[in-house]
C-alpha cells in the first residue's frame, strides 16, 4: 500500500506529506484547489510523464516521492533484484523529479533507474483511474492477465508456459544445429585433406625433440669417438692412467694406516674415487664401442625433420599442436557425418513439442472462453448497480494467424507467446444503441473508472495490484448511483487500498479515511495543501459537498444521516 506521498514544487504544491492509510481513503475539495495536481504527483511517482509547466515558480527542482509497503511481493523484489538496487525489505521509495532544465529523474529506493522501470514497478503497485496514461484498462495487454486472474486457471496457464520455453529452446538448439552444420559443411573439404596431410606424415608425440637430439649425436659421432678415446685411455687403459696412478696411492696409504690408523679415512676417500674412475671408464668404453657413423640415417633425419618444418610453418602450430589438430578435426568429421541424424532427432522433438503446446493451448483458450461469460456476466451486472445498466461489455477471445506461429491446429499456424495463443480485448458499448468497440479507444474518464471498478469488484480476491486510485469515478452520475459506487468502492477496500477523489458526498461518506484539498492564497503567493479530517471536520466537508459555501446546519444533519448510512451499509454488507 501507499504509506505516504511527499511532494514538493510541483505546480501550486509548495511542500506536503500525506501519510494514506488502509481501507477507503476520500480526497475532496474544491473545483480549482489542486487535487488533480496531487493525483499528477503521485501519477509521476509511478512512471508518468510531469509536464513542462509542473515546476513550482521560482524552484530550480520539484520532487514527488511516494513510499510504499511490498511485503512479500517476489516480482517486485526480482525487479530490484535485477537491476542491483537496495531491497528495503517491506518498502520501496518511487520518485521522480524535474529541474529548471526539464530534466526528469527517476529513482527507485534513491537509486537512479530508466523512466521505464519507474513504470514497470508502479504497474505491480498501482491502478491509476482517471484521465491518466498510468491505467491498465486501456493497455490491451493486460486484459488477457484481468481474464486469466478471474479464472483461476494457473495449472493450464503454467503448462502452457512451460511447453512455450521448452519450444522455443528446442528453437534455438536446432538453429545453432543449423549453423553448425553450415559451417562444418563448408569446412568438410579442407579438413578432410588436412587429416591425409598430416597423416602422409604421421607424427607422434616427442618425435621431433628425439630426432633433434639423435641429429645432434650422428653429425657429431666423429668428435663423441675421438673423445670418449681419449677420456677412456686417460682414465684407465693408457700406462699411467688416473686409474694406475690411484691404485699406486692406495697401497703407500695402506702402508701407512698400519703404522698410523689415522690414514684409514684417506684410505677409505681414495678408494672410491678408484671406483668412480673406473665406473666412468666402463661407461665411456660402452658409449665410443657403440658410436654409429651412418650419414644415411641423418639424411633421414634431415629429410623428416625439414617434413615437420613445413607443416608448422603451413599450420602456425608446434608439432605436438599439430598432432592435437589432428585429433580435433577428424572428431569435426565425424560430427558431420553424424549431424543430418542429429538435427533430423532434434526436429522430431520439436515436432512432438508442438503437438503437445498446441494442445495445452487449445485447452487454455477453451477454458479462457468459458471464464469470459462469467467475467462479462459479473461485470455487466455490476456496471448496472454503478448506473451504466443499458452497458454492453464483451471480451473478445480470438486467434490470430501467424506462419511463424508456435502453435499448429488444424493445417494452420497461429502466433504465440507464453500466455497461449489466445489474442484478449474488451469491447464496450456504454450508452444504448452503439455498437461494440475496443474498451481503450471509446469510454470516457469517468466511464473508464467504472468499468475498471466493476472489473476490480469481480476480481477483488485474486488481484495483485494493491493500490487502486480512481479520479473523476463520479462523473455524470448522482444520487442513489452515488451510493452504489461509494458502496463498491467500500467493498474493494477490503482487499486493496483505494484512494478515490470525489464531489459527490455520497461517496465520500463512504470513507475510512477522509483528506481535504485546500488553496491558500496571500499576497506573495498561492499554494495548495492537504489535511486529514478530524470526525467533526468530516461531516462538515460533506454538508460543503450538499450545499456548497452556505453550509446549514440541515446540511450538517444530512451529512451526519449519510455517514450513518454508510456505517449501517458496512455493518451490513
């Protein structure tokens, strides 16, 4: 609900705080005091456009804030959610403001946010009726949500859902199918001859670093003999070798560990370096004995390695890349062996995905078409009780060819959302002898708040919308009327918070709630304000609303008979 509204600078608005309360609030005042400019205000809170001329004279900003209390509404909360603005719980903060540039400003909980979303939001929170861009009714769109709220049908309305995303995203799978095989198609050719390319060479893995390494030792064989010769000999085969040489030490340290046993360390260092030079001479003897002095062997090696050379120039990979490619593009072959199977399996799936939406859609048309008599029937009965008996209303449900469309019945196609395939508007005939036509383009102000009331009084217990306002309801209608309107009003209060702005005092006797909209003017200045009446100021507004600036005390008792009849019309009801 709409705990308060702040404004201030808005056209004859210098600065108000209005704290609104549950139920049936009134809002009266004289013709020209300013309770269009404060429904304006509250109207800019909630998305709508604040005229060029809105600004206060002299202010360089004028604001319009309303908050209100969400409790637990989840797609509100997903809203902020997504835009990565402050969840405050149970409150949100709406405003808009305009500076003396014709800046506007949209803000949701004092984050900055596009207009569009002020909008998106307020159409969760608020009904605007009146002369206002911000009213449901005339957005055809939502007529199919007035319907499907009144049937109840949410079982219906979720498989159709369901069935819709699942489609499209069958939709989407086989047009990336598509692309793919597109794509592989035109690349079968040079992968195919890629692999015999690769494969005429046939590389594997660490080949090139262990014929890099075995070039090395083939043009190098002749110095590798010539060392290992001559290493073999200095260590061990030539005479007096390091090897002879050491074996000589180790038996004058013998002779002198028997005198000294301070010589066995020595003894002990030396021998192992014997064994280290001889375990050196064994393997350098083994390595010049197997030396291979083969130029045709690194000619081959040349010849295999210059292959390689090619390929990563022509391929821009390392060899062991190459081999990977390799591996990667024969798996792309496959794939497009395999992908007219693949994509005639995910056709076949969309088309039994069809099948099954387009029933799920036939029976949520046929249950919409249902729910549309009884809608129609509540209504128009209740269009009588608030005076626009001779009233024709109608909800035209209706399909609409589409060649594209998701749902197939019979040999033709039919466009589709998520909602269905079922196109819903709300004819209207509001005086006797017209014909039917779109609700949106033909009904006044005043019948527009009507029909919406008689629409919200049907759907007063599935509604999501919290709170309703309704400007100029009282249009063209008086007396018992009156009475009835204030009465239906009384009995949507229940479930919705309603502020309503009237001239009749029958309806605003109907009030839990009851503001008055003033203009106060002095020398320097004019400027509208609004107050809560007290019990007494009450009954005093509405004699003002019998009998006009001479208020008489037979005004009085009149007004204190209506509030009593309204109390006993509660009580009752």
């Amino acid at each position: 609900m709409l705990r308060n509204l702040h404004v201030e600078n808005f056209a004859l608005i210098d600065k108000i705080d209005v704290q609104f309360e549950p139920g049936l609030n009134i809002i009266t005042g004289e013709t020209g005091a300013g309770k269009s400019i404060l429904i304006d205000a509250l109207g800019s809170t909630i998305g709508e456009k604040i005229a060029s001329d809105s600004l206060r004279k002299g202010a360089t900003r004028a604001i319009a804030e309303g908050i209100f209390q969400i409790n637990a509404n989840l797609e509100l909360k997903n809203h902020l959610r997504q835009y990565e603005i402050e969840d405050l719980s149970d409150t949100i903060i709406l405003r808009k403001e305009i500076s003396d540039n014709l800046r506007n400003r949209a803000f949701v909980n004092d984050s900055p946010v596009p207009n569009s979303l002020l909008i998106d939001v307020g159409n969760l929170l608020v009904d605007l009726h009146g002369q206002h861009e911000h009213q449901s009714l005339l957005n055809v769109n939502y007529h199919i949500q007035y319907l499907d709220d009144f049937g109840g049908y949410d079982q219906l309305l979720s498989s159709v859902a369901e069935n819709y995303t699942t489609y499209l995203r069958l939709l989407d799978d086989l047009k990336l199918l598509k692309a793919r095989e597109r794509t592989l198609a035109e690349k079968r050719d040079l992968y195919r001859f890629q692999v015999e390319e690769i494969k005429s060479i046939n590389p594997y893995a660490g080949e090139e670093e262990d014929l890099l390494q075995e070039e090395k030792i083939l043009q190098n064989s002749e110095k590798l003999f010539q060392l290992t010769t001559e290493l073999f000999n200095d260590f061990y085969d030539a005479e007096g070798s390091v090897y002879d040489r050491i074996s000589d030490g180790l038996k004058k340290l013998d002779e002198l560990a028997a005198v000294d046993d301070r010589f066995n360390n020595l003894k002990a260092d030396c021998d192992a370096a014997r064994v280290a030079i001889e375990e050196v001479a064994k393997f350098v003897q083994g390595y010049f004995s197997n030396i291979e002095f083969n130029p045709d062997r690194l000619e081959q090696i040349r010849v295999r390695l210059g292959q390689f050379a090619l390929l990563k120039k022509k391929y821009h990979r390392s060899m062991d890349e190459i081999i990977v490619y390799r591996e990667q593009i024969e798996q792309e072959l496959q794939d497009i062996e395999s992908i007219d199977a693949t994509i005639s399996a995910k056709q076949q799936e969309i088309d039994a995905q069809q099948t099954g939406l387009s029933q799920a859609c036939q029976l949520l048309s046929e249950q919409r078409k249902q729910v549309a008599v009884q809608l129609e029937k509540q209504v128009l009965e209740k269009l009588g009780q608030l005076g626009m008996k001779n009233a024709k209303f109608k909800i035209q449900v209706e399909w609409l060819a589409d060649e594209n469309g998701a749902v197939m019945l019979g040999n033709s196609r039919y466009k589709t959302s998520e909602q269905g395939l079922d196109q819903v508007e709300f004819y209207i005939a509001a005086n006797p002898g017209e014909d039917l036509k779109p609700l949106a383009r033909v009904a006044s102000g005043g019948e527009i708040s009507r029909i919406m009331l008689a629409l919200k009084s049907s759907l007063a217990q599935v509604d999501k919308i919290p709170v309703l306002i309704f400007d100029e309801i009282d249009m063209g209608i008086s007396g018992r009327i009156a009475q009835a309107v204030g009465l239906a009003l009384k009995r949507l209060s229940r479930t919705h918070q309603i502020i309503c702005i009237t001239h009749l005092p029958q309806i605003a006797s109907m009030g839990e709630h009851h503001f008055v909209v003033e203009k106060i003017s002095d020398q320097a200045s004019t400027r509208t304000q609004i107050r809560k009446l007290t019990t007494d100021e009450r009954a005093f507004e509405i004699a003002k609303l019998l009998g006009g600036e001479s208020v008489t005390d037979t005004h009085v008792r009149a007004a204190l008979e209506l509030i009593e009849e309204a109390n006993r019309f509660r009580n009752a009801d």
